[in-house]
C-alpha cells in the first residue's frame, strides 16, 4: 500500500496555490470565477500562478500549457518558470510584497525548472489575444486548465491542472468592435461606479448627432449598464438601467464641456450626487 500511495503521489506531484497575479492592458479585474479581459485586438497580457511539488523527490518543469480550447481568441505564446519560496508572513509586521509576474509577456525558450520536495514554482503565463480577423470565426471559450509538463528521474510526464480563479475570462467581443471608430475615455463614480474601459462588448455608441454625444454602454461586475449622454454646450446626462422603464435618466447639476474633455456633477437619488467625466471621441454626423 505505501508503493501504490508513493506512486500516485509521483504521478500528480503538483498542487496550484490560491495566490493569482495578472498584468497587461486586457486584464480588467480578478475574482473567483477567473480574471475578467476585455478585448484588445493582438494584445499581450500575463498571468502568474504558483505550483507547489507534493512528493518526496525532485522534479523538473519543463512546461506549462494552457489547454486552448478549438476556436478561443486567448492564446498562449511562452513560459516563465522561476522558483518561488518567499518567506512567510507572520502578521507581526507589514510583510513586503514578492511577486514574480513581469512584463513583457512575450514568446521566448522555456528554461526547466528544478523543485525540489515541498518547493514552490511560480508560473507566467504568456498571452496573446487573436486579432480582429479571427472574431468571425471565434468561439467564446477559455482556457480553463494547464498542461504541466515534467521529468523524475529518466520520465517525462504529464499532469493536468485546473487553473480556477486565475482563468482568463474574455469579454467576448462581436465584429462591430473591430471597426474604425474612435473610443472614448470617460469614467463614472457614485453608485453606479464604471468607465469606458468597461464597454460592454457589440454595443453602439461613442458617436455625435445632431449635437448630441451618446457613449458605448459600461458595465462593472455586479452593476447595471451604464451610458453617457453630452447635449452641446453644457448639459450632461447620465443613463443608468434600472428602473420602471428599464433604465432612469440622471441630469447634471453642473457641467463643463469643452476641447473634447468634460466633468460633471450628476444629481442622483434623493439629491445626492456623483461625477462623470473624461473626453469624448465621436464621429460627428
């Protein structure tokens, strides 16, 4: 019985820790569903997991793969192994913060990594999302696992690993986002706290008419869509959705508009206010 525990143990030697890191313009925000992106076309980005060897013998990493699934726009490009056994934090005092995870996150040789028993690996992920001709003709599927790929010995195995909250999870985008047009720069605070960086992916906008400029729709995580409405000179709308109607219009109290950048105060709920703000970018018809 101890061989077969002994064997088993050597042929899944690894065991993925909770801590998560991510870097790169597409990487919006972290949570325990996996790492939110929003699509920039041929964008790098990179995420770093820490792998922890199990077993009583050493063993070296040669790679690590994303398992991609057929037709994903995230695609894996290179590897970085590095050993990662920073000291623990006791709590007594502020504890520095060690991380591993660097730009560029570009292709490149994997160099094999040597964890020894007990010993930590930390794991960068290199990435690229798939340029605007392959939107067409994606899937919105992710990586969900990682191939890890290592020698004991004369051996070389494989093992399998998912990569749970540190899964990238696209914000799939439509053709309509691949067009020529400007984007804007526009940021909300208050309740309904969101920003252009957080446009809902196919949704029209970011355009004049008639004097008027209608941004694309915004949406954070657990908040409801959000849009910005500029009627030249001076009047700034905020357009949230929710309500009887489905969405509830917000009017300034205050506003500058001028040179392409505004800010304005928004009187909300039960005359409370928040601001809107940043430049806009339009098409003017």
């Amino acid at each position: 019985m101890a061989v077969l525990l002994a064997a088993l143990a050597l042929a899944a030697p690894f065991a993925k820790m909770d801590s998560v890191a991510a870097g790169g313009y597409p990487v919006l925000a972290s949570g325990p569903h996996g790492l939110t992106l929003r699509y920039i076309p041929s964008q790098p980005f990179g995420i770093g997991i820490v792998l922890r060897n199990r077993s009583r013998t050493p063993v070296t990493i040669t790679d690590v793969r994303a398992v991609e699934p057929l037709g994903t726009l995230v695609h894996q490009i290179g590897v970085r192994l590095v050993a990662w056994n920073p000291p623990p934090c006791t709590g007594a005092h502020s504890c520095p913060a060690y991380v591993f995870l660097r730009p560029p996150y570009t292709a490149g040789p994997t160099t094999p990594l040597t964890v020894g028993p007990g010993g930590g690996a930390g794991v960068q992920l290199n990435f690229r999302l798939g340029g605007c001709a392959a939107v067409p003709f994606a899937v919105d599927a992710n990586p969900r696992a990682i191939d890890i790929v290592y020698r004991t010995g004369t051996k070389t195995l494989r093992e399998r690993l998912a990569l749970g909250g540190a899964r990238p999870v696209l914000r799939f985008p439509k053709p309509a986002d691949c067009s020529p047009r400007p984007h804007s720069d526009i940021s909300v605070t208050g309740p309904w706290a969101t920003s252009s960086i957080w446009a809902v992916p196919g949704s029209a906008g970011d355009t004049c008419v008639h004097g008027v400029f209608t941004s694309r729709w915004y949406q954070a995580p657990g908040k409801p869509e959000v849009r910005v409405v500029i009627h030249f000179p001076r009047e700034v709308d905020v357009v949230v959705g929710i309500g009887i109607h489905g969405w509830t219009t917000f009017h300034s109290r205050y506003a500058v508009v001028a040179a392409h950048r505004f800010h304005a105060t928004i009187v909300g709920r039960s005359g409370t206010t928040f601001r809107a703000y940043g430049a806009w970018r339009c098409q003017v018809r």
